[in-house]
C-alpha cells in the first residue's frame, strides 16, 4: 500500500483563517481526508484538519524559504 506524505493529525489551538477553495481541491481534501484516516485508523479528517499539516510540510520541504527564513 502506498503510504500518504502526512502522518496522523495532531490536535493544536487553532488561529482562524479563512480562505476559499476551488470545489475540485475541497473534493480532493475530502477523499485524502477518508484514506488518511483508513491508513491511520483515526476517524475521518476534515479539511480544516488536514491544510495546516500540508502546509508545514510544503514550507518545510521548500529550499528557498528554509534559506531565506534563515537569513532574517
């Protein structure tokens, strides 16, 4: 099986953010939201669960951020 790039969803005190989404990618965060939670034997994610992780882990394998976040 293949295995999802994030990990189990970890519970953190939010900050409100509001965005909007085009319907394809809501659908896509729904159906990765039901695998994830298949693979890790947690109830179904919601997208509002499964952005901020996707987040940390697109900015953290970003080169050019990593490098310029640490030349402030």
């Amino acid at each position: 099986m293949t295995k999802l790039r994030l990990g189990p969803i970890e519970d953190d005190k939010p900050v409100r953010l509001t965005v909007e989404l085009p319907a394809a990618v809501h659908r896509d965060l729904l159906e990765y939201g039901r695998l994830l939670a298949r693979e890790s034997g947690q109830a179904e994610i919601a997208p509002a669960k499964l952005i901020p992780p996707m987040l940390v882990h697109f900015m953290e394998g970003d080169r050019g951020f990593r490098k310029l976040r640490g030349e402030r």
